[in-house]
C-alpha cells in the first residue's frame, strides 16, 4: 500500500488558526505582535522566503517588517539596524535571512540579535537553553517536524529516529528535539560509511541534506515515517526535496511532500516564536 502523503496544507492552517487567535487577543490586550525581518542582497529564492514570511504574519493579523538592505550594505550598518529593532517596543521577533553576503559575518549577526528577540533559535544562548530543556524560542524546522509528527498522530516515544544532516539550523536541534520526545536518535552525515545500513532502521526518517532526491527506497525501513526537510531547486525550476518521493511512496508508511509541508510548517514556528514573544513582552508590561 502505498504511503499517506502527509496533508500539509490543512496541518498548517489548523496551527495558524490558532495563533491567528491568539494574536488577535493579544492585540486586544494592547500588544500586537511584530516580526522585523532582515534581507541583504538579491538571492531571488531568499525573496521568495521573506515574503512568504511577511505575508504569514499578515494572514494571521500580526505586524511585519521587511528591511530590503542592498548586497553591498556594511555590517556595521545590518548590526545598527538591529539594535535599532532591539530597541522598538512593535518588534518581538527578529529574523535575518540567510545567506548574507560574505563580508558580513553571521556569527555577529545572529550574536546582536536580543535573545528575548530571536525569532529562530539562533543565538548562542537560545540554542544552549534549548541543548539543557530550558524554555525559549523553538528552532523553527524542526520543531515544525515534530509538530507535523504529533499532528498525524505518531507516538514518537521510543522510536529510532535517524537525522540525515547536522548543520547547525536543522540536523542538530531536529536530533535535540527528538531525543525530548523520547526517541533514540542516530545522526548521520556525508562522513558517514554505508549510511544506507543505518538508515533502514529508522521509524522515523528526516532527511535534511540538500541534494535533490538522494533518498531512495533503499534508505528506508518498510513502514518508516519520512520527513522531507530538503528545497532543491531542480534545473526545470520545479522545486525537489531530498527524497525521490515516487520512489519511496509504496515503502514508508507515511511521508511529506516537497513543496507544501515543511516549508510552511516552519514560517508556522516562526510566527508561533514571535507571538509567545509577544506574550513575555505583555506579560513584562504587567509585572511593572
Ligand atoms: P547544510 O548544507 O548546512 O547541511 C547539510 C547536511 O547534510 C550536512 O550535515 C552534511 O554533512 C550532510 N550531507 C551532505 N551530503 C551528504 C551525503 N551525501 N550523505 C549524508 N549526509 C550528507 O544544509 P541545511 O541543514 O541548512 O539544509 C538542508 C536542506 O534543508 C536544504 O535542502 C535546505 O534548503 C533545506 N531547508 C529547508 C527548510 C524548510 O523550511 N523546509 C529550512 C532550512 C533548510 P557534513 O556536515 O558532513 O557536511
């Protein structure tokens, strides 16, 4: 039988609906959350991405703004800007798009962010709370996974899930956050040997490598849950993720689509960071 291709659309609209609500209160309450997002350059798909962010944010009654800066802004002038949004009592949230061009160093910028202001579990402090289960901002892809997986249902206590990545961004917080839900987890990467043999004991399988359909049935446990991280943009234009869906659809028991499902959960987390944001900054007008 083949997989139940996970109904990405009607996931994220249940989640934004609620915090569409919440935000609405919110605003009632005086305090309407806001995101400031932060583009350098001209990379056309981190257009793409910023305005989906922008238009989120709008779609679910909360403030929004983007800060087009030209690829040959400073950083002295990216990190002013920032600190200029630290300070601004509408923004909550605070999320520069990546890449950034190279004379501008990431590691500083993510570093000037506010903590209380990062949208993406990027800075150091966050991913450290994160590492020990203190509260903070979720990391957005993979708490969307894990919100995927628990919206279908799957009772991830217990299971093996298998990482396929480590970067900073998705591979290692996704293996922090499934090893909270109890899974065992096993994280492989390209220094990995026969990474097929480990691969097919997974009951769960996120696949956040970057190269266009490379898992195939092989990879994957018969049954497996697989969770496709992966944007390839294909020669065609068409978009692609990391696993060769066709391929895989008659072997896992339940799978994602490339586009539809992570993409939007993860601008889902990121609006749900800005709102709890929100709510400590109300919450911290309260208790003046
Ligand atoms: P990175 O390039 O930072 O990391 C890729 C990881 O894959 C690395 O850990 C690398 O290993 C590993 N890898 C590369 N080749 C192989 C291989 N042949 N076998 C096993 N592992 C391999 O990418 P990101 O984590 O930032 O992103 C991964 C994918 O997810 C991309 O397609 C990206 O576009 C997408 N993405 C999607 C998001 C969404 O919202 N849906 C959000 C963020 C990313 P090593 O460390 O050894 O180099």
């Amino acid at each position: 039988m083949p997989a139940q291709v996970i109904n990405g659309k009607e996931i994220v609209s249940a989640y934004r609906a609620q915090i569409k609500e919440e935000a609405a209160q919110l605003t009632q309450q005086g305090v309407q959350p806001g995101l400031a997002v932060i583009i350098v350059g001209d990379d056309p798909a981190s257009h793409v991405y910023v305005r989906n962010k922008a238009k989120a944010c709008e779609e679910a009654g909360m403030y929004s703004e983007v800060h087009q800066l030209e690829a040959a802004t400073s950083e002295a002038d990216v990190l002013a800007l920032i600190e200029s949004l630290n300070q601004n009592p509408k923004i909550h949230g605070i999320l520069v798009q990546s890449p950034l061009p190279k004379h501008i160093s990431e590691e500083k910028i993510v570093e000037a962010i506010a903590v209380h202001k990062d949208a993406d579990c990027f800075h150091p402090v966050n991913v450290g709370n994160l590492m020990i289960g203190k509260e903070g901002p979720a990391p957005c892809t993979p708490a969307g996974v894990i919100a995927i997986l628990k919206k279908i249902g799957y009772d991830i206590a217990g299971k093996h899930a298998v990482v396929i990545g480590r970067s900073n961004i998705v591979g290692k917080p996704m293996a922090i956050l499934l090893l909270r839900e109890n899974a065992t987890v096993t994280v492989v990467h390209s220094k990995t040997p026969n990474m097929a043999e480990i691969t097919r004991q997974a009951d769960i399988l996120v696949a956040a490598v970057g190269k266009a359909k490379m898992i195939k049935k092989e990879h994957v446990k018969p049954g497996a849950v697989v969770i496709d991280v992966g944007i390839n943009r294909l020669d065609t234009g068409k978009l692609a993720g990391d696993v060769d869906f066709d391929d895989v659809l008659d072997t896992a028991s339940y799978i994602t689509p490339v586009p539809g499902c992570v993409g939007p959960m993860t601008i889902t987390v990121l609006l749900r960071n800005t709102l709890e944001a929100a709510k400590r900054a109300l919450q911290s007008q309260v208790n003046v």
